[in-house]
C-alpha cells in the first residue's frame, strides 16, 4: 500500500516538472481535478485508517503532493500564458538546432529557457551593456540575441525576423544580429543593467 503512495506522490512531482508532458485540463477538467482530488484523498485516508504509520505518512505525502501539483497547474492555466515560457524556449531550441549562436542580452538571466527548451547549451551571456550586445552581433552575424523589448528602441519590431514572445506583462524577443549590426541605435544604451 505505501509503495502506491510513493508511486502517485513522485508522479505528481514529475508531472509538476513537466517530466510527464501532461496538462491537467489535458485529462479531465480543472473543477473535475478537484473533486477528483478531494475524492482521492478521502479514499487514501480511509484506507490508511487500519494501516501502519509508514503507509500512513506515504498517504499524507502523496495527498499533499498531488494537491500542490493541482493547485500549481489550476495557477497556470488561469494566469492566461502570462507565464509560459514554451513558445520562446521551443524558438531558441530551434534556433540552435539549426548551429545558430543564440545570447541572452541582460546579464541577469536565471536559465530560465534551458529546461523548458531542452535546450542542448546554454545561451551565450552578455553583460547587459550595448557594446557587448553589437560586439557578439557582429562576431556571430547569423545568431540572434534575445532579450526584453524595454531593452531596445520600439523600432526594433519594425525589422521583419524579430519574434516576439509576452511573458509576465511584458514582451520578450529574439532580434536576429542583423537587425542590430544594421541598427545599433536600436539597443537603448545604458538601460540594460
């Protein structure tokens, strides 16, 4: 009985990591899941009434994390894709799929399309400063850099290969180093930090 506890609590977790590409609205609704949930937890909880305390504490364990991984899915399928970073990691992967070199221009990006893109290396980063961003345009001419639109000069989306991506509020892009090797007055300088 406890080794199914142990079974449903790690599979919650990986579906949580997206190791398991699954949605919860994939399945069954997301009202649904919390029935579902609710109703799971009671069963595991009678159930565990006559048995010891390991298979006891698994149940608890299990309940809690597949209740977490429900209200982290609910979350993220209400926040509207505000948060979903799929579609600009899937572009860098692609990107670099096809050898193009692909940097980061703020200095402070926390990985944050590596796992999501499966990324095969890691982006190149830059420290933020225009110079460097039009030092690795030029290096690299047919990579792409990118980066948050409040970084470059609104005239930027007027160059037809920019991508762009929303993601918490804001947009985030990917400029082909064309656009910035023919247009370095696009990078607005000092703003990146």
């Amino acid at each position: 009985m406890a080794i199914v506890f142990l079974f449903l609590a790690v599979a919650s977790g990986l579906l949580w990591q997206g190791i398991i590409p699954i949605k919860a609205t994939d399945v069954v609704p997301v009202h649904l899941s919390v029935v579902i949930v609710f109703i799971l937890s009671g069963v595991f909880l009678w159930m565990c009434n006559r048995s010891g305390l390991y298979t006891r504490l698994c149940a608890i364990a299990a309940i809690i994390n597949i209740s977490l991984v429900l209200c982290g899915k609910i979350t993220i399928a209400n926040s509207g894709g505000r948060y979903d970073v799929s579609p600009v990691s899937h572009e860098i992967a692609t990107l670099q799929q096809q050898g193009l070199p692909v940097a980061y221009a703020d200095g402070h990006y926390q990985a944050t399309f590596q796992f999501n893109g499966r990324l095969h290396y890691p982006l190149v980063l830059l420290d933020g400063k225009p110079s460097s961003i039009h030092h690795f345009a030029i290096q690299y001419p047919h990579g792409w850099i990118g980066g948050d639109l409040q970084d470059f000069t609104s005239d930027i989306l007027n160059y037809p290969e920019v991508k762009q991506f929303p993601y918490k509020g804001r947009i985030l892009i990917l400029v082909p180093n064309s656009a910035v090797v023919d247009h370095p007055r696009w990078i607005l300088e000092g703003h990146i930090e």
